[in-house]
C-alpha cells in the first residue's frame, strides 16, 4: 500500500483527496496544525497517522517533528493546507503577509525538505495544490498570490532538482472551489456564495488521483482545472 502524508485534510480539496485514497486502502499521514485537531482528523480516517505541527509557524516545524515518529516511506506528499486574506497593498501588513507566505509557501518548502529522503527512496509524488492565482494576479490578491507564485517557483525548482532521483513533482491549479476557503472569499469580497457554481472538491480530487497513478513512464508537471458552469 501506498502511504501519503496530506496537508489540510481537514475539509475542502484535502478532505476530498483524503477520503478517496482512505476508501481505498492506502495509508495516511495526516498533517494537523495541533493536538486536537489531530484527534479530530484520527476519528474521521481510522487507521490514520497524524503529525502536528504549526503551518503558520515554520521556524519550529523541525522541532516539532522531531518529537514525532515520521514514516520511513512517502509514496506522495500532498500540500493541500492554505490560507487566504485579501486586502489592497496600501492596506495589507506585514503581519497579514507574513501569514499567507508561511502557510502558503514556507511551510510547503519546509515539509518537503524533511521528507525528501523518504521521497526519494519511493521514487515519490510532490503534489502541490496552488491556485489560479499562482499564474494571474488582480486587485486585493496581492499577499495570497505572492505566495502561490511563489509556490509555482518552489514547485518548479523541486521537479528540476529531483528528476535524477525519481520523485515527480505536480501543480495542480484549481479555479473557484466550492470549500470554506471560497466562502470566507466571498465574505471578504461582500458577495453572495453559492456553491453550486464552483467546482466541487471531489472534481479536484480525481485530477489528482489522475496525476498520483499515472504510469511511471508519463509525468503531469501542470494542471489546471476550471469551473465547468
């Protein structure tokens, strides 16, 4: 069986990713940003690990996780995890900006620095869940899309530097997805929400099973997935 350490399967894209690869079998490795969250995550997925640890907070990951037993084996890790707060450059802080790199890009950067030996020695899958805002910026998205081109960059750097050793790399770029995130950016954006003209999670899931049991003689470097509506 293969055994997957995931990023914000709390809810959205990462509940989606989660549940499918559980109903199958596989073993999961479920990151949760503390203790209770964790136990939450453990009663939700039977059988699977989690692995605690402060997205937000990077500088103490390593410590963190060197008080955990870590998996000896990562056949993918997926950074799903991601936060967002919209806000004209004018008024942003560095408080507010500082969060969305942590979250979004640093802490991506970090967990993949201490499982790349496992990665390796699987001939692993990096998947990194960005966002059309990886490859488009527009007004009031300046700190959340800084932070997903920035992941595109780290994304893209990784697949050059680990080709030799086996492990793929892919970006997946969801449009608009029916999720807490989207509803929390239409409070933001004083609009109504209707989930039902967005992409469902389970959608995005299946592009990333797709580009998880590809062949090991194709790779999806890039992919983005839009509303269908």
């Amino acid at each position: 069986m293969a055994t997957h350490v995931i990023t914000g399967a709390g809810s959205g894209i990462g509940e989606a990713v989660a549940r499918r690869l559980h109903e199958r079998g596989d073993d999961l490795v479920l990151h949760a940003r503390d203790a209770g969250r964790a136990k939450e995550l453990a009663a939700r997925f039977p059988g699977a690990k989690t692995l605690v640890g402060d997205l937000a907070d990077p500088d103490k990951l390593s410590w963190a996780f060197s008080h955990q037993t870590l998996p000896d084996r990562v056949d993918s890790l997926l950074h799903i995890a991601g936060v967002i707060d919209l806000g004209r450059v004018g008024d942003l802080t560095p408080k507010t900006w500082r969060h969305q790199l942590n979250v979004n890009l640093i802490a991506p950067a970090e967990l993949t620095r201490h499982f790349l030996p496992q990665l390796r020695a699987a001939r692993g899958h990096v998947v990194f869940v960005n966002s059309g805002s990886g490859l488009h910026a527009y007004a009031d998205w300046a700190a959340y899309a800084a932070s997903k081109h920035g992941l595109k960059a780290l994304a893209d750097s990784l697949r050059h530097e680990e080709h030799g050793n086996g492990v793929r790399v892919t970006t997946v770029y969801p449009g608009r997805t029916a999720s807490p995130m989207q509803a929390k950016v239409h409070q933001q954006e004083g609009k109504e929400y209707d989930p039902s003209q967005w992409i469902a999670p389970e959608s995005v899931a299946t592009t990333i099973l797709m580009a998880l049991d590809l062949p090991r003689d194709a790779e999806v470097n890039d992919l983005t997935v839009r509303p269908g509506r």
